[in-house]
C-alpha cells in the first residue's frame, strides 16, 4: 500500500514590496470574496500611503506568502514608542486579512504569531488590534489566540482635507 503524501505548506510573513501592493488591495477590498489582484487599480494615493509605510521604520505592510509568492495574508503593524510601562513599546496590528478561499487552513494563525513574534523582538510590551464590532467570529479568533477585550475603542471619522485653496476665518 503506497501512501502519496504532500510536504507541508511553507509559508513565509514578509515585508510587502511594491509589486505585492495589487494583491493586497484586493485581500482589503472585500474580506468576502476572493478579488482578483489583476482587477484593482492601484492609485496615487495607494502609491503614497505604501511608500510612506515603506520608508517609515516603525511602520510595516507585512505579506503571508506560499512558497510561490502567491499572497495569502496581511497585515499593517505599527510601532508605537510610549511613556507608559516604562518607556516600552506597543505594536498596533490593523488591516488583517486571509484570502477568503483559505480560511480555516490555519493561515491567519501563522500570520499572528509570526507578527506577534515580530513585535515582540523589538521589545514591544503590548500588542493591540481593533476590530469591527460586526466581525464576531474574528473576536473568537483573536481571543482564541490570547487577546483579551480590554479596552473600548472609539474612532472619529474626519472629512478629507479640502484643496489647496485657502479658507478665511473671520
């Protein structure tokens, strides 16, 4: 009896490089459905927003790759330097996403660890995230892996900025 076995999936948690920007748009586009990274449009404004997280060291677009480079996950870490807890360091992870077609395989475990990890070698203290209060089954998986609902978290949405025009108070 011959037994035909795979080897394990590897899958690596990297920075995102400019030509990862189509596939990672496509996961934040819509966390229901897999959107083809073929079909996105990368604008002047994703363009800067990558190049600022890019060249800033407390910030970081992370990628969960396979072993052909196909993007499978992401996530935006960002490095916060504090007052608190004695002067430490916090991570903030936003912007989590697994392909729609692999949840359930694990990946989004791997891909929290290995950020986890990441943070934690830089001395951070803390790890936070947000999370919709939709998103139920994303708070079982994230407490699942040791997060606790701590805090409540509030946000203020702000208009764009107007044009370049100047506005007079009087």
């Amino acid at each position: 009896m011959s037994s035909s076995t795979e080897p394990p999936a590897v899958h690596t948690l990297r920075p995102a490089t400019r030509t990862d920007l189509p596939a990672v748009l496509a996961l934040l586009a819509d966390e229901d459905r897999v959107v083809d990274p073929a079909t996105v449009v990368v604008t002047e404004a994703h363009e800067r927003a990558f190049t600022a997280i890019d060249t800033d060291p407390r910030n970081e677009m992370l990628v969960l790759v396979d072993d052909g480079d196909t993007v499978l996950g992401c996530l935006q870490a960002t490095y916060i330097p504090g007052l608190g807890k004695g002067g430490a360091e916090r991570a903030l992870i936003e912007a989590v996403r697994i392909r729609a077609d692999r949840r359930g395989d694990g990946l989004g475990r791997t891909l929290m660890t290995h950020a986890v990890a990441r943070a934690r070698s830089r001395g951070c203290t803390v790890v936070q995230l947000t999370s919709s209060k939709q998103r139920d089954a994303a708070h079982r998986f994230y407490t699942a892996l040791g997060f606790a609902q701590s805090h409540e978290g509030f946000k203020l949405a702000l208009q764009p900025r107007p044009s370049s025009r100047t506005v007079t108070l009087s």
